[in-house]
C-alpha cells in the first residue's frame, strides 16, 4: 500500500493488512463494535444495525476510514504517539501535550483525520478526546467533589485511550422552555439528570442535546454547559455512557443519506452525515466509576473553564474548520477555471477576499499553538484568545463565505439536468454532453463539480452544514463572551488612561 495521506486513503479501497495494526483499532475492528444493540430510531422505526442501515451506513464507512487512516503504517507516527502506560501506540487524539510540539503534531493528526471527510465531519473521535485530555491533565478539578471523581475521570481516559475509543457528548439540554431553568420546567424530569442514588451508581432521566455522530461513536459523555442555578443540582452532572446502555434511545434528526440517490449526484450528503442525535434517556444507570461529576454545579462549570478541555477540543474544530475552508476555496477556484471567469479582475478581488478569511483561520490556527501557556504540571494549553477571536466571527464570515460561493456560480449549479441518468440515457446523452460542458471539461466532469458545489451549499447537508458552522460551539452571543473573558483588556485601558495623564500643554 502506498497511502501516504488521508486523501490517498480516501480516494482508495486499501485497508492496513490484518496483523499490522500493532493493537491499533482497524475500520473493520470499529464497524464490528458498532452493531451492539443501540437503540436509535429513523421514521418511527428502531435500527438493527447502524452500518447496515441507507441512513448511517456510508457515514460508518468514512469514519472506519478514519481508524484504518490511524492504524496505517505509513501515517503511524502522524497519528499515534507511544502510551505512557502500556508502551504500546495510541492514538495521538489522546496525547496531552506537554510541549509547543506535542500541541502542533496533535492538531497536525487532527488535520489528517479532517481531510478524511474534506471537513464535514466535525465530531471525529479528536474532538471529545481533546476535552477528556483536559480533564486527565487537572482532575483536581474533579476531584474538589471527592477524590473518586478525580480518579474515575483519569480511569476513564485511559480506557478510551488503551483501547482507541470514540466519545461523543451531548452538553446542552433540550430547548422545551428556556425561560425557565431545569428544576422549573414543568416536569423536572425534562432535562437529563439524576433520578435516583443507589449503592453501586446513579440513576438518570431526561432528555439532552445534541450528540453529533452519537450513532457512530463508543460512548456518550452526558454533562452540562449551559448555566445553571441553585436547584439545579440534579442536572450537573458528568456520566460516561456506552452507546448501548439500557434505556438510553437515539433520536437522529433527518438522515440526509437516506436523500441521496446516488454518489454522483450527492457526493457529500452520500458519504460524510455525520447525524446530529437528540438524545433520550429512561432510568439509566450509570456505575459510580463513570460518574466524573454528581450534583455539582461549580464543578460542572469548572470542567470547561479550569481545565484545557474546551481549547483542546476546539483546537480539533478549528483545524477541521480551517480544512474544510480549504476545501470550499478550492471549489469556487475549479467553478472559475471550469466557467472562464477567472480571469475577470472583480472575480480575483472576491476571491482575494475569500482567501484572506481562510488564511486568517489557518494562521490563527498556528497562533493557538506559538501562544500557547504552560501550566504548574507542565501540560501546554492553547492560547484561548487566539481561539475564540476566530470562532467569535466564525458565525458571521461562514455565511459570507457561503454567499459568495452562490454569487459567484451563477445558475450553474441549477441550471444542470435532474440526475446522472439523464447523462446515462442514450436519448439524452447527446445534449447533456453536447451543452452541459465546459471550455475545458466534459459534461460529466462539470456536472460532477457543480453538483458537489450544490450539495456543499444548497442541499439539506449543506444547509445543515452552515448551521453547525453557527452553533457547534454554542450560540454566537455565549462564544463572543468567552472572547470577552479571554482578552487583556488591561493592556487596552491603560495605554487609555496613559493618554488621560499625559501632562498639561
Ligand atoms: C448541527 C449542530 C450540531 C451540534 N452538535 C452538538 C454536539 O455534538 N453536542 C452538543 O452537546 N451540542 C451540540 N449542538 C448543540 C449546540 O451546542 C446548541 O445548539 C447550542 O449550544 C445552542 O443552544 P440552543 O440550540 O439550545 O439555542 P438557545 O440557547 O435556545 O439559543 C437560541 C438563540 O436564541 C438567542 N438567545 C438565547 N439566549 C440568549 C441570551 N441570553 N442572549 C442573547 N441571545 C440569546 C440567540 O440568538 C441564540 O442563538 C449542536 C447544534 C447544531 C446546530
């Protein structure tokens, strides 16, 4: 095998030969864990086996190429680093870094794993492996309620690292009434929490938003991020659930896969939904190890902000962010070539435009690395002013962004026949090839670009797309507030007040 990248791994059908993973998890390893009886429901109906079923079993696919992509010889040092415990490799989404190297190599390996899916996929198992990263390298964060905690979330790091697991979470609970906090909605029992103490673990019900990839992942981490008040406690917690623990049902939004009718016409929606998973939970219970967090609502704060979590894992979500910008870039330069409107010097000025916000993503990207701090025990955080000054605007230039893909394609992406059929059909063909081409390409190279470019922004994927570009942070107002936290303001004002104290004239 000659794979040298993910992108010679995407456009391939090689697989590392069994045996030369050295214990590392292989894509047929991964997609054999996934069939364990989860409960997840399309249409009113329960799914026997995600990697079977139209809705997720392409999607599987692209991630078990993420695990093949891990496991491949030739990319082992990229994306595998030796573990602290067993000498054996890991993957290197589970390094906590403790050099400017370490940080840079990390986020290197998550740039592999995007161009796996050109940057659809948000919630490969980088991004919540970058929060447990954080929590493993402060668990006295943790362990401030009661020295267990702090124990069981390093227990259950190591095991999501010794055994190359995928989390995903869902942090935000359901919207039903945000008028009112979780203890006066109008069922208490609406927002997951604890319903129940027992000897050997907890109890929980409710319901919480919005595991992404949650049908595609080893285990759910149930906590909160939204604010929460005194009467809360029942809902600040942090639990560890694996994807096929009793009671716990997987509501996907609409699987945009089942719409696709084939590759061509749907090349990303066919491959990269990831789905976005409303999740319910009826009396599920959860062993004291993999309790992190128990009806503490400081703690269930601190977990973001006094650890690396949320820079680690966001660190993953903007070199994911800045791939898929690269993509979205290169596409509107083919549609310029493929068009003959390269050329044209206003075309240049938007596409100068559309360059300057990708570089900005990308050198930003570098700055949370160049700006990192380092800690009391040595472990390296990102700059979180470099961070959140990108995902700040990230909700207001991604639109642009998309705005000026449409502007400057014209109808080209609509004015295409309805499907590869009509390219197919001997009473077709002929004028789909004869007009459908470009100067420089056949009618099916062009129709391939312009469909890719529709599913990119116009179909249910795409749209869904810009919606997570929006929120997967959380919302716009909460992301600008941690910027406000971030920045030295100081140094700002007192160049002010230095100004103000300037001597008389
Ligand atoms: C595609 C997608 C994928 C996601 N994936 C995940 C995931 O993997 N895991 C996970 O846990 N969550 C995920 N989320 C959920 C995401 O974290 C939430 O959508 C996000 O936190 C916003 O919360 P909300 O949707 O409840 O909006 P709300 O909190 O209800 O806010 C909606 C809007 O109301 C306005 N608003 C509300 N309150 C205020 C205020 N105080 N001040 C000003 N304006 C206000 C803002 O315009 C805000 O955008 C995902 C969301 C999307 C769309």
């Amino acid at each position: 095998m000659n794979a040298h990248t993910a992108l010679d791994l995407i456009a391939s059908t090689d697989t590392p030969a069994a045996g030369s993973s050295d214990g590392l998890r292989r894509g047929d390893d991964y997609l054999r864990a996934l069939n364990d009886g989860r409960e997840v429901y399309v249409d009113g109906e329960r799914v026997k086996d995600v990697t079977r079923h139209p809705a997720f079993a392409q999607a599987a696919q692209s991630a078990a190429r993420l695990f093949d992509t891990a496991a491949h010889p030739s990319l082992r040092e990229r994306m595998t680093y030796t573990s602290p415990t067993s000498g054996k490799p890991v993957m290197r989404a589970y390094q906590i870094p403790t050099s400017l190297d370490d940080l840079r190599t990390k986020r290197l390996a998550s740039e592999v794993w995007s161009e796996g899916s050109f940057g659809m996929m948000g919630r490969t198992p980088d991004h919540v492996a970058g929060f447990f990263c954080g929590y493993a390298a402060v668990p006295e964060v943790f362990a401030a309620g009661g020295k267990q905690f702090g124990d069981n979330v390093v227990a259950f790091y190591e095991h999501l690292r010794e055994s190359h697991l995928w989390a995903t979470y869902a942090i935000v609970p359901p919207q039903i009434d945000r008028s009112k906090p979780g203890h006066k909605q109008s069922d208490p029992t609406l927002y997951a929490g604890v319903v129940k103490e027992r000897d050997d673990g907890i109890v929980i019900s409710g319901a919480q938003q919005l595991a992404t990839a949650g049908v595609l992942s080893d285990y759910l981490y149930l906590s909160c991020i939204h604010p929460l008040q005194p009467g809360d406690e029942n809902y600040a917690i942090g639990v560890a659930l694996p994807m096929n623990a009793p009671g716990m049902r997987l509501y996907p939004r609409r699987p945009y896969a089942l719409q696709a009718t084939n590759g061509f016409d749907y090349p990303l929606s066919s491959r990269f939904d990831e789905t976005d998973c409303f999740v319910v939970l009826k009396d599920v219970f959860v062993p004291w190890e993999k309790v992190f967090i128990y009806r503490n609502t400081e703690i269930c704060r601190d977990q973001w902000w006094k650890t690396p979590s949320h820079a680690y894992g966001n660190l993953q979500a903007q070199a994911r962010y800045a791939t898929k910008l690269r993509f979205m870039i290169g596409l509107v330069k083919r549609m310029n070539e493929m068009t003959g409107n390269e050329a044209h010097p206003q075309v240049q000025v938007q596409m100068g435009e559309m360059a300057a916000m990708v570089q900005l993503v990308e050198s930003m990207l570098e700055a949370q690395e160049t700006k990192a701090s380092i800690d009391a025990n040595g472990v390296v955080w990102p700059c979180k002013k470099s961070l959140y000054a990108v995902m700040a605007l990230q909700s207001e230039f991604n639109p642009r962004m998309v705005d000026m893909i449409r502007e400057l394609t014209g109808a080209a992406m609509i004015s295409l026949p309805s499907s590869l059929k009509d390219l197919d059909s001997p009473e077709t063909a002929g004028d789909i090839e004869r007009f459908m081409r470009s100067a420089n390409t056949d009618a099916r190279s062009r129709m391939a670009l312009m469909r890719m470019a529709w599913d990119f922004v116009g179909t249910e994927f795409g749209n869904r797309s810009q919606q997570y570009e929006k929120f997967y942070g959380g919302a716009s107002f909460l992301v600008k507030q941690n910027m406000y936290r971030a920045y030295d303001f100081k140094r700002a004002t007192s160049m002010v007040d230095a100004a103000l104290d300037l001597p008389p004239l």
